[in-house]
C-alpha cells in the first residue's frame, strides 16, 4: 500500500549519473571548443562521450526503470501549453512534468545534432573529425556551419533549463537539484521505480554497449 506524502524512489542510480555526466561533459565540449588548439583533442573525446551517453538513454528510454522510459513522459506540446497557461499547480509531480519532458526531448535532439555534425567537421586547418573522409569538403563545410550554430541553441536551452530549475525552487519549493541528486521525492503518492541491482546490472549493460557502438563507429 502506497503511503500518502511518502518519500518515493523517481530516478534510478543509471539516470542520475547519466544526467550529471552529460553535463559535466557538455560543460567539458563548450569549453574546449572555444578554447580550441590542442584542446580540441578533448573536445572530440567528450564529444564521443556525449555520443556515448545520449545512444545509452535512448536504450534505457526503453529498457530503464519506470519513470526513466520514454512512455512515462511521451512529448506533449498541448500538455506544456496547458499548463503554461494555468501555471498555478502546486503538487509535486512524478517524473518529468509536461513542460519538463519537451525541455528534455529538445535538449537531447540538440545534442544529437551536435554529434552527429561533430563527426563530419573541420576547423579549416589541422583538426578533422573522424568521418570527414566519408563526404565532400564542401558538405564537411556546410555540416561544420551547422555544429558551430547549432552549439547556441545547446547553450540556449541548457539556459532554460537551469532556469527552469530556479524557478521551481524558488516559485513552487520544489528541489528538483536535490530529487537529482538522491533521486527521491516527497509528497507523493505513487509507486518507487526499481532501483535495485537488477536494474544497475542492466544499466551497466547498456553503457557497455552504447560504448562499443561508439567506439566501433568513430573508429571506421
């Protein structure tokens, strides 16, 4: 029997670190990037890392704990407009909100994007990513236009969503840092999600694959 108010299990062990390791390296890309030099080596390795991780949420978004899949928080524009307007709940939600999950779902298609231009760009000098030798230099031009933009709208939505987070803790007293962190909630009433050996074990799996997958392709 489910406990009203309880203290409720949202994010499994494997979410957190891939939420906290993805912006770690998002941070690590940006700072390379424009830093430049020989720092653009890590700025391929985190990028590859980047790359990395967004292939093992895509399997976990299907094969992870209850509120980690893609089904709990499908995309829902109307959802988030709703509740843009309304704005005025105060109840603790369960995984990811409306306006949360399209938040992440933009996030991580601009991330996508960033890596998969990343392989195809030059800097017009000594630095080449790994599969500008599959397409022409006209096309490594075009796509290394897109992954220099396309980095703005990363910043940009990175922006929003810390400033989401402020919002929520300072409008509506919800510490979504510290649910992150600890990957509880109070105030609920719904189910924990398995956070258990099992899952991790299944994770660990995952990232083991996702890595191979990486490290196959940007070797070829």
């Amino acid at each position: 029997m489910i406990e009203p108010g309880a203290r409720v299990r949202i994010w499994d062990l494997p979410t957190r670190l891939f939420h906290w390791l993805l912006a770690a390296l998002v941070v690590l890309s940006i700072t390379t990037g424009k830093l430049g030099g020989e720092w653009m080596q890590w700025h391929f390795r985190s990028g590859y890392g980047i790359a990395t991780l967004l292939l093992f949420r895509l399997l976990w978004g299907f094969t992870g704990s209850r509120y980690a899949r893609f089904a709990n928080f499908p995309p829902s524009p109307s959802q988030a407009w709703l509740k843009l307007r309304l704005h005025r709940s105060v109840d603790v939600t369960t995984g990811h909100s409306a306006l949360g999950a399209l938040s992440v779902y933009a996030l991580l298609l601009a991330l996508t994007v960033q890596v998969a231009t990343g392989v195809f760009t030059n800097d017009g000098t000594f630095t080449e990513g790994p599969w500008v030798k599959f397409v022409s230099g006209a096309t490594s031009d075009r796509l290394s236009t897109v992954h220099y933009y396309n980095h703005w709208l990363v910043l940009g939505l990175v922006a929003l969503h810390v400033a989401a987070i402020a919002f929520y803790l300072l409008a509506r007293r919800e510490n979504l840092i510290t649910s992150m962190l600890t990957g509880d909630k109070f105030g609920l009433s719904a189910p924990s999600a398995d956070d258990g050996i099992g899952m991790r074990v299944r994770a660990a799996v995952m990232a083991a694959l996702a890595g191979a997958v990486v490290s196959y392709l940007v070797t070829l």
